[in-house]
C-alpha cells in the first residue's frame, strides 16, 4: 500500500443497480474502496439508488439549488450539471485536500441538503 496515493470518487447522481437484479450495489459498495467519497442527488430523481443518501461517503442533496435557468434539465441530470458548475466556479461544498479544515466538520455517512 502506497501511502502517498489518495483516493477521491465523486458520484453524480449514482445510480444503485448492478446487472440489472443487485439493486442496492452501489448503496452498499460506492465508496468503500477510496479515502474520501463525496455524493450528489436530486431527490426528484426516480432511478433506484439515485436519490438517496449512500453511507460510506458524504451526501449533498442539491435538489434546492436548481435554478430557472437550469429547469429544463431533468433530476436524473441535475447533480452532474451542478457539480460542473460548482466545480468550474471552484464552488464544489468539499474538494479533499482542498477543504481539510472543513472536512472535520462532518461526519462519514453525513446527509446534507444544500440551499
């Protein structure tokens, strides 16, 4: 194990099934092989596994955030959107190295709803 590698994934909105018959995959297993998971829904989303809080990593619900601009984009869509956004206007609520201080603030397994 080298350990100067870290581990991020973000999921965007992760859809659970696995081979189209193991539907809580991803709730079980996102996250679990990386140093920090973070995780994006949009609760109005119908896909299995999307649009609830996954536990081995921190969830932001960004349902809220959506704007008239953004309206078109369908829920399923809306987290990946955001994320780019977010990131592109280095906005992003926890980036791993770059909000240590931050990270201490919550806890693994969190959900939080962003306004």
């Amino acid at each position: 194990m080298n350990s100067n590698i870290l581990v991020q994934t973000s999921y965007l909105d992760p859809v659970s099934v696995y081979s189209g018959f193991y539907w809580d995959y991803g709730i079980e297993y996102f996250g679990t092989c990386a140093d920090f998971t973070d995780n994006y829904i949009d609760t109005r989303d119908t896909v299995p596994g999307s649009n609830i809080p996954l536990p081995h990593g921190f969830t932001f619900d960004v349902t809220l955030l959506q704007t008239p601009e953004y309206s078109l984009i369908p829920p399923h869509a809306w987290p990946t959107r955001y994320y780019l956004n977010a990131y592109k206007a280095q906005q992003v609520p926890i980036l791993y190295l770059g909000n240590a201080n931050t990270l201490q603030s919550y806890k693994k397994g969190e959900y939080l709803v962003l306004h």
